[in-house]
C-alpha cells in the first residue's frame, strides 16, 4: 500500500487598483510577514499586542486557526514595515498605512489581498484602542477598495461524474472516492471535511453535523450514492488504513493518521488530470458546484444557505448566476424571435 505524507477620508489604494484586478500574480511578499527571524526582532509592544488581539480573536470570536494565521502574518508584515521606519505602534498614521499599502501594491498584490489586509488592520487597531492601548485608530479615516465580484468557478455535471468515477479499488482510492462524494454531495469547506469525526456522521439519517466557521453548527443531508460509497469505506477500507490504531477521524492516511488540506488538494488534483478535466481544479470548486447545481435545480436558496453555513444570504446569492449555455437555451425556448 502505497504510504502518504501525511478627519477626512483619504484614498487609501491607487486609482489603477481600486477595481479588482484578477489578472495580476502574487510575487513573494519582501515584507516578509512569515519571516521568523525578523519576528524576533520586533518590539515587545508589537509582538505583546499581536499576541493579545490573536488570542481575543481566539477565545472570543472563536476564529479558525487558518483564519489566526493569516491575521498574524499580516500583522507581522505591517511590523516589519513599521520597525524598517523606525516607527513604534502609537506612530502609525494613516499617511503610513498608505504608504505601506502603495508598497504591497508596487509588489503586485491584488486588491483583494490589499482589502483582506486592510480589514486585518482595522480590527487590529479597533481591539487596541478599546482595550485602552493606544489613543486612536489609524486605519479609522482610510478607504476600502471597491472590489468587482467574480462569479465562482464550477465544475460542470458531467465533469463532476468524470471526476468522481474511479476505477481502483485500492483502500486509498476508495478513501478519495468517498470523500469526493461527501464533498461534492454536502458542500463541505475542505477543512470541515479533513477535520470531520466519526460521531458527527448519522449514516442511518444521512446526516452530517459540522462544525463550521465561528463555532457555529449544522446539519448537512447527503444521498444515496454518497451514503452507500461512504459506508463501504467505514466497513472496509478505514480499518484497513487504521491497522489496528484508533482515530476519531472519517478521512484518515495510511498511517492512520488525519490528512492535511495540502495532500487533499494534491489529490484532486490528480483525479481531476486522470479524468482528463483540463481546467485548474481545487476542493472549493466542489462546493461552489453543489451550491450552483441546486440552484439550478430550483432549490430554496435559504436551504443552501444554511447547507453551506453562509452567514449572509448575500454570499449565497452570488450562486444563482446562470451559465450561458442555459441562458441560450432559455431564450431560444421562450423568446418570440429566439
């Protein structure tokens, strides 16, 4: 078997990038916001206060750990910046931010990872002047860019079969089958998926119970066809991967361990080359394909909603787009000139 590794407002963004900018490429970040040895160096003030609002973040808000870490790599980016000017936390003004800003943008970040960093900032600096740390809140009179939004990108119903069908009938390849179905046929965030444990699976209601961003819980129905490839893999394959351990976990590896989000995506990356799908492919796409095909088969947008654990019925609405070849066939159907 094979083994696996396991005042006033003032622009914040130059005009050229104030609508999104799709085409562009990120470069590496010369900040260096992951950068260890420069963290070390930083003021105590900084790294203190960092630590402080991450752990608010983590024990009040109940962020993700995927979610602390890009805020504490944004944040250490900004230090970096911040201590090159030789600026303390109390000394940073809008006009700096900006600065710092048209920085990031020279490197060629996207607008959008310039906003995401803009709304890490200002939580960043709200949390220190609530708590009495510092006097005011630089990012308070700085403007977000105006972002385009795309439509999401999904698979269609015949690539998903091409995608899901499999002729191995090794235990690893029955482990991806099954959580391709599962992911396809609830909706899953890929990390929701990795992470899910045996006692949130009813197989006998075909249910699944998550535990989604900010804590908060739902119930997830799947099919038939997941459920009998699902099941399959609990009687049979798992055991075989566990060799006798124990693990809590669905989705395990062959050392019977849990799977990283890296490996998943290496694996349907592989699936998708195999089935001859010529189009980059991620896990995401799955759960913006089952959000789009029950839209399009007229289902209640309110249930995806709560299907996909959205907060915002907004961000479900973005799925109700309609692909063009049905748009075509709509108006040749129903148009008198069509």
């Amino acid at each position: 078997m094979a083994r696996e590794r396991g005042g006033r407002k003032g622009l914040l963004f130059p005009r050229a990038v104030m609508t999104a900018d799709r085409t562009r490429k990120k470069s590496p970040r010369a900040a260096g916001p992951g950068n260890r040895k420069k963290a070390r160096q930083l003021p105590a003030a900084m790294t203190g206060s960092c630590d402080l609002f991450l752990h608010y973040l983590a024990a009040e808000r109940r962020l993700a750990q995927n979610t602390l870490t890009a805020y504490n790599n944004d944040l250490q980016g900004l230090f970096v910046f911040s201590c090159r000017k030789g600026l303390q936390l109390s000394d940073i003004t809008p006009r700096q931010l900006r600065a710092y800003f048209e920085e990031l943008h020279n490197q060629r970040l996207t607008s959008r990872s310039l906003s995401r960093k803009l709304s890490c900032f200002r939580a960043f600096f709200r949390f220190l002047v609530s708590e009495g740390l510092l006097a005011a809140d630089p990012t308070a009179y700085l403007d977000t860019p105006k972002l385009g939004r795309s439509l999401p990108k999904v698979l269609s119903t015949s690539e998903v079969d091409q995608l899901l069908h499999s002729s191995s009938t090794s235990p690893l390849a029955q482990r991806n089958q099954a959580m391709l179905h599962l992911l396809y046929a609830t909706g899953l965030r890929v990390s929701e998926l990795i992470s899910l444990p045996l006692a949130a699976v009813n197989m006998q209601s075909g249910f699944v119970r998550v535990i989604g961003k900010g804590d908060k819980e739902r119930l997830v129905p799947f099919g038939k066809q997941a459920k009998e490839i699902l099941g399959s893999y609990l009687k049979k394959e798992r055991p075989l991967l566990l060799k006798k351990k124990r693990s809590p976990l669905v989705f395990i590896t062959s050392r019977g361990t849990g799977m990283t989000r890296a490996r998943f995506w290496q694996i349907i990356r592989e699936r998708a080359a195999a089935a001859g799908i010529n189009k980059k492919i991620s896990p995401h796409m799955l759960r913006h394909s089952f959000a789009s095909h029950l839209l399009a088969h007229d289902a209640d947008l309110r249930a995806v909603q709560m299907m996909l654990g959205h907060a915002d019925i907004a961000t479900t609405q973005i799925y109700t787009h309609v692909d063009s070849d049905r748009l075509k066939a709509i108006h040749q159907k129903f148009h008198p000139r069509g």
